[in-house]
C-alpha cells in the first residue's frame, strides 16, 4: 500500500499521464515543490511545436533543480540510444545519462509499445479503417498494457526501487499488432509485412501525407526487452 500522506506530482498531459493522474488522483500534488514524487511522462514523437532537443534534454536539464530530496520516476523509451539515427532514441539516451549523473534517487522506465484507451497507434490507424490492404514494417514489438505500467510505478514507490526498467509484454511482429488494432474497429484488411527499405522508398509520399516521418523511418527495428522483468 502506498502511504496516504505521500505526495505525486505527474508531468505532462498526454495519454499515459492522464491514465496516471486518474489512478493516483488520491496522491496528487498540486506543484513539484510539494510533492515526494515526481513522474515524468513529458515527452513527443514527431517534432511539431516542439524539437526532441527541448522536449527530452532541455526540459530535464531544468527539472532536475528542482528534485531536491525528491524521488524522479522517469519515462524514457525502449531502445534509447545515443547517437542513434533517430533523433527521437537518441535525446532520450541523453536525458537518462543526464538524470543518472544528477539524480540518485530515480527510476527510469523504458517500456515498449504502451498499450491503453486514447493509445495514439488507435487514432494512426482509424484513417485507414476502410482500406482492403495494409503495408505494416517488418519489426517485432512487446506491447504492455497501461495497467502494468502503472502495477510498476506502484511497486516502484512501496520498494523504494531504483534503477532502470524495461517493460514488455508478450513479443509479436507489427503485422500482429496492426491485426489486434483494426479487430478492435471490427476490421479485417489484408496486412502484408515489408522491409524497413520498402518505406525508405516510399518515404517522401509518406511524410508528404504525414502518415511516417523520417525519424520514425529511422526507428523501424525490433523493440522488445533485452531481460524479463517481473
């Protein structure tokens, strides 16, 4: 059980912080400064408004002066890597050696692919409800489910865990995951699995209709845990 006079502060507002905001709404701190913990879901996948520089590097940069005596519970990504030639991997790399030079008290989570209501892959896919044939890249993905995450921040807060943590569920191809996806819209599309190479050649006509940037060009490989965590 997690006492009831601890204080949690969530940052960020996209679908697993408002997941988290409604489980712990009991624990909520209104500011860091009040809180003991303090979860960080800020993060983005496409650099629109916002670079990954600022939104993984800088953003922690000045986060981390204001951790004091405070234990960090951060969001990073499976697969985080520096100088990987995703930009995305990469800046995240950078923000776990940031907060694991700065900060003792941390736990750093790299799940896979989080699956749960308001999950932005659901919303990717609704636009092509409707066509007979589908082209998924060839990668296998662990899926894990929001509520196991959040099974792992509550372990992580009664045990007082440090460390990183990777997160996953049970491995398949993306081809099986966009199957479960459009069984959910009642739809059965033809989904045909290819190489990393065919959507480098299509790439241009795919970022022209924003359906694959570049950057998540560059992230077309298997994104599965290297260890099995409990």
């Amino acid at each position: 059980m997690i006492s009831e006079k601890l204080k949690i502060k969530i940052l960020g507002n996209g679908f697993v912080a408002g997941h988290l905001k409604k489980h712990f709404s009991p624990f909520l701190s209104e500011n860091i400064e009040k809180a003991d913990i303090v979860i960080n879901t800020v993060g983005i996948l496409k650099e629109e408004k916002h670079t990954f520089e600022d939104s993984h590097i800088e953003y922690v940069k000045k986060l981390i002066p204001k951790l004091k005596n405070k234990k960090l519970i951060h969001f990073s990504a499976l697969g985080s890597q520096k100088n990987h030639p995703s930009k995305y991997k990469h800046t995240k790399a950078e923000a776990e050696e940031i907060i694991k030079e700065s900060l003792k008290n941390h736990a750093i989570l790299k799940p896979s692919i989080i699956l749960g209501e308001g999950q932005k892959l659901y919303d990717d896919l609704k636009r092509f409800e409707n066509m007979p044939i589908i082209f998924a890249p060839k990668m296998k993905v662990a899926p894990v489910k929001i509520e196991t995450v959040i099974k792992k921040i509550e372990e992580i807060i009664q045990n007082d865990l440090t460390g990183e943590f990777e997160l996953c569920g049970n491995e398949m191809s993306m081809k099986e995951l966009f199957g479960e996806v459009f069984k959910s819209f009642n739809k059965k599309p033809l989904i045909i699995e290819m190489p990393k190479w065919y959507f480098g050649l299509m790439l241009p006509l795919l970022s022209y209709f924003k359906i694959l940037t570049k950057d998540e060009y560059l992230m077309i490989e298997d994104n599965i845990c290297r260890r099995k965590h409990g």
